[in-house]
C-alpha cells in the first residue's frame, strides 16, 4: 500500500467513525472523555417541564416555611392546632 492509498484509507476511517459517533449520541467533553446522550427533543422537553413543576414546588415550600415560621407566634400555634386536628381527622377516617 503507497502513501496515497493511506491518506484515503485513515481518512475514511475517520469520517466512518465520526458518522457513527454522531449516530450513537457519542459527545466529547474535553481530555478525550465520552459521554453517551441518550434522547432526544422530546426528553429534553419532559425535563424542562419537570424542572419548573419542581421550582414552582420549591416556592410553594418555601412559602409555606414563610407562613409557619414567621409572624405573630399565636398565629403559628393556632396553625400548628389545625394541622394536628386535620392528622387526627385524617386518621379517624378508615
């Protein structure tokens, strides 16, 4: 095999390779790692969803820590009361 003939060849080889890596999802991240991604728009869509879903949670939470810890302390006793009593309700019901 001449020079020519070897060029084309690892040429070749590579572009295959790059075709295949591409299809298979294969990503370079730095320092010759690999990662595989797997899915495609449609999971990235149902992620993102899930990600607000979980942020407007956390501020409900966080809300709602707000409401219990702060204020006057009667108003937290009386809503720690109810809390229990809707336990207790909850409870009593089969």
């Amino acid at each position: 095999m001449n020079g020519p003939e070897m060029i084309v060849l690892i040429v070749l080889i590579t572009a295959i390779a790059g075709v295949l890596r591409a299809r298979y999802g294969v990503v370079r991240t730095g320092r010759g790692k690999e990662e595989v991604y797997i899915g495609n728009r449609h999971d990235n869509a149902e992620a993102e969803r899930l990600r607000g879903e979980v942020r407007q949670l956390k501020d409900r939470i966080a809300v709602l820590e707000r409401i219990v810890t702060d204020g006057d302390r009667n108003r937290g006793l009386a809503l720690e009361r109810e809390i229990e009593a809707l336990r207790e309700d909850k409870e009593a019901r089969p």
